[in-house]
C-alpha cells in the first residue's frame, strides 16, 4: 500500500452508499484525521470497492440478459406452432435459437469465471476494510495524545490490512471461515505499565465519540433504512408484473377451454394457449429476477439490521470504556450483516 494521502471525494460528491468513507463533516476536529481520514484504509477500500460494483454490474448484467434471452425466445416457441413456413419464419427461427444459445452460455460463463464469487469476495473485503477504518475509532480511547494516535492508528491499519489481503487470497475459505467476533480487534496498541498508566486524551475521546456516533452509527440506520425501502420498491413492481402475468395466462388458458366447445370459435383456442403460455413465461422471468436480486432476504436483512441498530442511536459514551464497548457492539452488529449479506447472495440465483 502506498503511504501517501489518497485524494477523497467531497462529501456531496460521494456515493450516497459510501459517504461514510468519505471525508469527516466540516467542524470535525483535526486532531482524529488519523482515523476520520485514513490514507491506508481509504486506499484498500477504494481498490477492493471499485472491483466489487465493477463485478456486480457485470454479474447483474449478464445475468438478466440470460434470463430475457432465454425468456424470449420461449415466448417465441409458444407461438411457432401457430405460423407457417418461409425465408421470414426462417430467420425467426434463427434469432429464437441465437437468443436461446446465447442466454445458456452466458449462464454458463458467469459461472465459469467466477463472477458471483469474486464480486462477493471483493464486496466481503471493501466492508471488512470499512469496519477496520472505525474499529480503530477506539485507539482515540486509549492514546494520551494526537501523536500517539497518529502511529498507532498506521502501525494497526498497515498490520491489519495485510492480514485481510492474505486471507481474501482463498475466497471460499474466507467466505466460509468468517466469523465477525473473530474480525473484531479492539486490542489497544500497546499494554500500558503501572508507572506509565495511559489516560486517554479527553478532547481525543470526545471528538472520536461524536464522529462514530455521525458517520458509522447513524448513517448505517439511515442506509439501512433507505435500502430496505429501495429493495421493498423494487420487489412490488417483480411481484406485481408477475401476479399479473399468471392471472392472465391462467384466464387466457381457461378462455381456450371455453372456445374449443364452440365450433365457430375452436380455431382461436390456439392462440389463446400460445399468449396464456408467452404470460406464464413471463411469470417465470420475473420471479428468477428477483431471486437473482435477492430481494426477499435482502429486505428482510436491512429491515432487521435497522432495528438493531435503532438500539444504538441514543446511546452516548461517556467514558472510555463506555465508548470501545460501544464500538464493539456496533461493529458486530455490521459484521453480522455483512455475514449475512454474502450468505443470502450466494444461494441467490438468475437460474432459479
């Protein structure tokens, strides 16, 4: 890792998702930049983020032009019974073949190249570096000065970062290994002897109090919040366009029933089978796309991480061991949901 001071985005510029990586609030005082403002951390965070949305665009992507490839060119097999033959019906056939071949194989190649897995991995990685950046808000209850912070704030960030980029080297070890108890490290730098007792700095802890309370605590129920009402959006318009595809290919189906009585209207009933079909396939495109968004189990996650950490947001440290019990109630909280961030997506699937 480079040790120079990496450029940070502006506060109104950030991803809404990311703003507490960003710079602290204006007012923040300058004596807790080596732990509001982190050139290792922001660094690590930026490499192992920047690769996890690059993958998961890539993942989502591909992934739903499987599923609508695959989608339409069922649709158009529900209706070839019906047409005839001819160079245009020909070339029909083609592109339903083309777009059938193409939605197997790129299901085949995300799961070739890994694109789940390593997108997780890196996702797993930019969240762990995120909650070592505010785990080390608890050196500034076990310093005595700016200066003491400062070296021990790089000395953990530089150790524990070249721990995490050895682990993350096995990805599916890292992924079924981890434990958030076990990536919670709130040791202070150094043991303090009875003739030198560490009596923390007051302004330090109050400043690091403030700043953990803003950044970490009510930013992650405010994201939380948000997402759950975003993912909530989303899985309405999934459900809604499926429900509404199986009510009318059911009643289409029904309708076919009825006219194959009727002499005079028996020759439609064909028609009817194939659009009562085309909206039962479109009644299964829409659910393996919110099964591949996981939507269901991501509400239900960030609904639950919001709740949890509600119980936090009132909560003042006033001591310095008030505020590291505080750090690690709230970082396990995070690690938890990080746990069962990758869980959910990794049984989550644009095939099923």
């Amino acid at each position: 890792m480079a040790t120079g001071k990496p450029a940070i985005v502006p506060a109104h510029a950030a991803p809404t998702h990311n703003r507490d990586m960003g710079p602290p609030p204006p007012g923040t005082p300058a004596s807790i930049d080596a732990i509001a403002i982190n050139p290792e951390i922001h660094e690590a965070f930026s490499v192992y983020n920047g690769e996890a949305e690059r993958l998961k665009r890539l993942y989502e992507r591909l992934g739903r032009v499987s599923v609508l490839s695959i989608g339409a060119s069922s649709t158009y097999a529900a209706y070839r019974g019906l047409w005839g033959v001819g160079p245009f019906f020909t070339a029909l056939d083609l592109l339903a073949v083309v777009l059938g071949a193409l939605g197997i194989l790129l299901d085949i190649w995300i799961r070739v190249r890994d694109l789940k897995l390593r997108w997780l991995v890196n996702r797993f990685a930019a969240d762990r570096v995120r909650s070592l950046k505010f785990q080390l808000y608890a050196l500034a209850a076990q310093v005595r000065s700016r200066r003491e912070l400062d070296k021990a704030a790089r000395a953990a960030s530089l150790a524990r970062l070249g721990a995490l980029a050895e682990e993350v080297k096995f990805p599916v070890g890292a992924l079924n290994t981890f434990h958030g108890s076990t990536a919670l490290n709130l040791a202070p730098p150094a043991p303090a002897s009875d003739a030198h007792p560490t009596t923390p700095d007051p302004e330090l802890l109050r400043a690091a109090v403030a700043d953990y309370r803003v950044r970490r605590v009510r930013y992650q129920h405010a994201f939380a919040e948000q997402m759950s009402r975003d993912i909530a959006d989303r899985r309405r318009g999934y459900d809604s366009w499926s429900d509404a595809s199986f009510v009318l290919g059911a009643l289409l189906l029904v309708i076919s029933i009825a006219l194959r009585g009727w002499p005079g209207f028996a020759p439609l009933a064909p028609y009817f089978d194939a659009t009562g079909l085309a909206f039962f396939v479109m009644t299964a495109v829409a659910n393996v796309l919110s099964s591949g968004a996981a939507h269901v189990a991501s509400n239900s996650r960030y609904q639950q991480y919001a709740r949890d950490l509600s119980r936090l947001l009132d909560v003042e440290p006033d001591t310095p061991e008030a505020f590291i019990s505080y750090i690690e109630r709230m970082e396990l909280l995070a690690l938890r949901e990080l746990d069962d961030f990758w869980r959910d997506m990794w049984i989550s699937s644009y095939r099923a």
